[in-house]
C-alpha cells in the first residue's frame, strides 16, 4: 500500500495498520506510538519525553517476553502470575503513551470536542493508533476537499 506525505503526518490504510497489529501480537502498535511520538516531537514544543517512551518501550518488550517464557513453561504457575503483574504494568505505560499522543495531536490540529477531526478518548483508549490512522487520514482528506 502506498503511504502519502500531505501533512506532519502520513496518510495510510488503517487496514494495514490493523493487519500489522494483530500479526505482529501488539508490537507494531508500540512501532506506530513511537514514529508517532517522533513526528509530535519535531513538530511541538509539548514534546513527549524520550525517558518515559523508552521506559514504556523497554516495560513493553520485558512483558512480552516475560509471557512467551511463562506460557512455555506453562506448568510453572509463579511464572505466569509474574508476567501478568507486569503486563499491567505495561499496560499502564502504554495507556498513558497512547493519552499523551492522542492529546498533542489535538493541540497540533487545534481541534475541538467539535471539531471533526477530534480524537475521542473512549475510541483511542479501545483502538489506540489504528483509529488515530483513521482520524490522520480523514484530517488530510477533509484538508483536500
């Protein structure tokens, strides 16, 4: 699929964003937060900072590794109990990621509760950056017309 530069941003298939998601087991959406976090960060001065995406990178990639050990050595119950507890750790940090970027977008586009292209809490928090894709490319189209 072709990407197209229109804006800050890049206009993509959110359906290619959600096929890479699901393959991939959840490691392409912490790809999408940080090339997003990127573009925020060379674009405001209300820059996300570099510790925590690092921190939420490295909570994230210590959990997934921790669940893939637990659920091979599945008879080892300590194992998994562990891996949850720090899947929700995780989960913490990427929700918190996930918030920060949804609001510098936002501020970036100066949109409102309104405004059409406004990135809804409840949808970000249930379809984090496959519908931020969404909301990007509707932005650049609606910018065309």
């Amino acid at each position: 699929m072709k990407t197209e530069k229109t804006g800050i941003f890049k206009v993509e298939s959110a359906l290619k964003l959600l096929f890479l998601c699901v393959v991939s087991m959840g490691i392409f959406v912490i790809v999408k937060l940080y090339q997003l976090t990127t573009i925020i960060n060379q674009n405001s001065s209300n820059q996300i900072p570099k510790l925590f995406v690092y921190l939420t990178i490295g909570l994230f990639s210590f959990s997934f590794l921790s669940l893939v050990i637990a659920l091979i050595n599945f008879d080892q119950s300590e194992l998994l109990q562990g891996s949850i507890a720090l899947h929700v750790v995780s989960t913490v940090f990427d929700v918190a990621w996930i918030v920060m970027v949804r609001n510098r977008i936002n501020v970036i586009w100066g949109a409102q509760r309104d405004h059409n292209c406004w990135l809804h809490p409840l949808a970000v928090s249930i379809f984090h950056v496959i519908y931020i894709q969404y909301k990007i490319n509707r932005h650049y189209s609606a910018r065309a017309i």
